[in-house]
C-alpha cells in the first residue's frame, strides 16, 4: 500500500532562510523516495549583523517574523504533518538568538533549534551521501555556508576526521584581510594534516555557491567539475563586477557577491588535497532535516 507524508524542513543560514517541503513516497518492501515538493528561499543576511555587530538588527528581526508566519501558512497549504527548523552560525553568534528564537515562537508558532557545527555536519551526513561514497576511495566533503565551513575526511568507506571552521562566505565579506588570512591558513594546515597519508582525493561539495555553480557548468548530475574549470570560472567572475554578475549572468543579489569567497574555499580546499574534481550531491542541511523527520533522529 502507498503511502505519502509531508514534511518540511526550515534552513536558518547565514546568507537566507529556506524552506523545503517534501513528499515522502513510502511503498512497502522498498525504500523510502524523498521528492522535493517546495523550496522558498528568502535573501535575509543575518551574518551580515551578527558577524559585524555581535547581535541581529531589529529589521532583520521583523524579516525573520513575517518568514516564519510566512512558512507557517505556506506548511498549512501544503498539509505538513511535520516539520523541523534549525538556526546556525549567525544565531549561535548573535548575542541577542535566545531572545529571538523566543519572539518568533510567540509570534509564529515556530520552534527554532539553534544548532552546533557538529550537529549541523550530522543532519547533513543523513543525505544520500553515503550512496555517492566508493568504498574504496578517499574524499574531503566540504559544506560551505555563510558563517562557517564544515570539512570531514572520508576513506575507504568511513570517516576519519571532521571539523567546522568559522570561514563562511558573509563572514569572509566582513572579516579584514588579515583576519582571512589567519584562518585560511588555519585551515589549510588542518587539511594537510589530515590527508597528507592519502594518496589521491576527490572533493564533495556542498551548499548553494557550488550548486549554482554546477548548474552553470551545464555539468550532468553525477558528473565532477574539474579543478582546471573551477579555477578559470573563479577567474572570469573575479574580473567581473557585481552588477555585471547580477545582469549578464543572472545571479540573485545576495548570492553575486558570495559566490567570490565561496569558489575561493573550494579551490583552496582542491589545491591543498590536491584533488582535481570536485562532485556536486546537492545536498544540504534541510535535506538531511526530512530525512532526520522520517527516521525519527531529530
């Protein structure tokens, strides 16, 4: 007998809010289909506050409210049975997220978890990446969001190592020369420390920079970008200006100036493993929030 569950996962990023609504196909005998019903993605930066000021802006505190009572409707229409929202980076800097997290729940009736690097890495490993993984080959996944970037070592099946580093794209934006400096370079020696006993490393990417970027490849699903091609596109958009990024290449406002620093991790991360293609899952958090609804691990 078919069966058919709506959940809804809310993303409470650094660069945007998003809401994902999925259908859960449950068939008997076979495993379970996550078919993406919905996606509404919302350009409200809170790391631009909370980087800077330490606290999130009263603007951005009303935004956040109208998204919330926003999602809650759109949920409503669409018969979620369940749902989960999680905050990261930002909020777990803003000196003000406690007082926030309560507001909206008065107000909307959303509950917000506010939620570590590592737990973050975790919902996010609940995807499908392990189907993406040969047991025989070794990879550097790297998350990159707007606040922080996580990284986790995978060879020969399992994980060897995992870490969340404050270098995330609005961050970065923000932060002076010398700050980035500092923890590129802190990353850099982690990653080499890690994978200096493997011999040949492929990248896992994650996150809607390298997403967007793959779409602009014309790459087919399940297909690596080449270190070679990443490369000279980070070239070709460096030498562009913000407002020609917006108008010849049709990129969202907030998403134009991000996708500098977001290229530029991936790259980093290739040259230090010296991994030449990088795959494209497309998975992210609110993925692995469905998944994390339907087995009952959130």
């Amino acid at each position: 007998m078919l069966e058919i569950k709506k959940y809804a996962a809310i993303d409470i990023g650094s660069n945007a809010i998003r809401l994902l609504i999925s259908n859960v196909i449950i068939d008997k005998d076979k495993e379970p289909q996550f078919k993406k019903s919905s996606l509404v993605r919302v350009p409200i930066r809170l790391g631009a506050d909370a980087f800077v000021s330490g606290t999130i802006s009263s603007d951005n505190i009303n935004r956040m409210v109208d998204a919330m009572k926003a999602f809650n409707l759109l949920m409503k229409v669409h018969g979620v049975e369940k749902y989960k929202a999680c905050a990261t980076s930002a909020m777990r800097e803003a000196s003000n997220g406690v007082e926030i997290v309560e507001e909206i729940f008065e107000k909307t009736g959303i509950k917000i978890d506010v939620i570590d690097g590592k737990k973050e890495a975790a919902i996010i490993f609940s995807t499908d990446l392990s189907e993406l993984i040969e047991s025989d080959q070794s990879y550097l996944y790297v998350d990159v969001g707007g606040g922080s970037t996580e990284f986790t070592i995978f060879s020969k099946g399992r994980i060897i190592n995992s870490k969340s580093f404050k270098m995330g794209t609005v961050r970065l934006m923000n932060n002076s020369k010398p700050e980035n400096k500092i923890i590129f370079k802190e990353v850099q020696n982690w990653i080499e420390e890690h994978t200096k006993s493997i011999k040949k490393i492929s990248l896992i990417g994650s996150g809607g920079n390298i997403n967007k970027l793959f779409k602009m490849s014309g790459r087919t699903i399940g297909k690596p970008i080449s270190y070679i091609y990443l490369n000279a596109q980070y070239q070709f958009l460096k030498k562009m200006s913000y407002k020609e990024r917006i108008s010849e290449l049709s990129l969202n406002p907030d998403r134009a100036d991000v996708i500098i620093p977001a290229t530029k991790i991936y790259l980093s991360a290739m040259k230090w493993t010296g991994a030449r293609k990088i795959f494209v899952p497309k998975i992210g958090l609110s993925d692995g929030i469905i998944k994390s609804l339907y087995y009952k691990k959130l």
